[in-house]
C-alpha cells in the first residue's frame, strides 16, 4: 500500500465531542501539509495507506495495522492541557505530538521518517502557513488564466480565486470558506470554467460553488 493519509485527534471513545471535534478539525492544516507533502515520494507501506495517531492518557506500546489499512499509534494526550492553549499555540503542540507519533511508529514499521519529521520542522519555518495552488487553468475563449489557491488554517479553509490576462491581475479574491475539514471543503473545488459570461469554480457534483461575471474586469 502506499501511505497517503495522516490524522491526529483524541480517543473518540474517551473524549466528549467537546473536545475531540474542534481537535479534529484544528489539526487538519497540519496533518494535511504532511499528506500533500509525502504525495510525491509513494511511499510503499507494510499494509496501511493511512496513519492515526491517537492521543490517550495512558498510550498502549504497540502501534497496529487495523483491517482498514489504517496503522495507529497512541501519544500522551492531557486534555487540560490542550485546552488551556492559546489560538496561535497550537500549531506547535501539534507538531510535538506527531513527532513522538511518527518516532515511535518508526520503531515498528516502515515510515519514511526523516523525511516527516523534517517536513514538520519546514512547515514550522514557514510560520504554519498551508497556502497551496490547487489549480490553474487558461480559458481560450477570453484568454484569461484562473488559478485557485487554498489555505487552511487551524480555524478555517478559504480558497482564493485569481484572474488574470497576460502580466495583469484582474480579480484576486477569497470566494470560498469552510471550516478546516476535507470532507467538507474538496468537493466543493473541482474545476473552473468560463460559461455565460462568467468565471464559474464548479463542484464535484458539475454546479457552481462561486460565480464572477466577467463585466466585473478591467479586460
């Protein structure tokens, strides 16, 4: 199998919904920077295509491969402690807690982990920004070239559209925001189109999810 995925969260079983949801969901910047990161290397596994790494106040010493291809590892996980961290402290609790994760999966199966560690600690020098070109496309019929850009954040994802024709930048906006989760941001980007006079990004499903007439550019 080919590792793609990685998660951090509390024991859903352990933890109220109270906790374990804004977790989920503030860690996913992070744990998504990796995942994009790895893409490229297709790293073949020993039987999992994703890593759990689940925070527990008392973490078993064995990392498993579950029936869904999923290897999980426990980390040392104090709920007071995390909710007493600050917004822009987060980050860095983060990535201390998937760096024990990954140092001690690594002792037990096959993890490309230099490579990870030294990811986290390049998404630290870059101030924890996870901006990225989902893509780019020309449009014959007017000459413009769209390109959609998104960021995600602890709190939020947002995508940007940029339109521009030639050297000039004609339209730079951010047109969507969900919050930071997969599931619900992705199917809302899949493509972006010119139709009816209009810049249309269009979702999974072929409707719109944001719409620019084009009479809104200096052309």
């Amino acid at each position: 199998m080919i590792l793609k995925d990685i998660y951090l969260y509390p024991d859903l079983g352990k933890y109220p919904d109270e906790i374990v949801h804004p977790f989920r969901d503030q860690t996913r910047s992070i744990c998504n920077y990796l995942a994009r990161a790895i893409k490229p290397l297709r790293f073949a596994t020993d039987g999992f295509k994703r890593i759990c790494f689940v925070g527990v106040s008392n973490p078993n010493s064995e990392c498993q491969v579950n029936r869904s291809g999923v290897l999980v590892g426990e980390i040392p996980f104090e709920a007071a402690e995390y909710l007493g961290l600050k917004t822009e402290e987060l980050n860095q609790y983060f990535k201390r807690l998937l760096e024990i994760g990954i140092r001690k999966c690594a002792l037990q199966h096959q993890l490309p982990e230099e490579f990870l560690l030294a990811s986290l600690q390049e998404f630290e020098n870059i101030g924890f920004v996870n901006r990225w070109q989902i893509k780019t496309k020309k449009i014959r019929e007017s000459g413009l070239k769209c390109t959609l850009i998104g960021e995600l954040t602890t709190e939020e994802f947002q995508l940007t559209l940029a339109v521009s024709k030639g050297t000039k930048t004609l339209f730079e906006k951010v047109v969507i925001t969900t919050p930071p989760d997969e599931i619900v941001f992705v199917p809302k980007v899949n493509d972006v189109r010119q139709a009816d006079q209009q810049i249309i990004v269009v979702d999974k499903f072929g409707d719109p999810s944001f719409k620019l007439d084009l009479n809104q550019l200096s052309l």
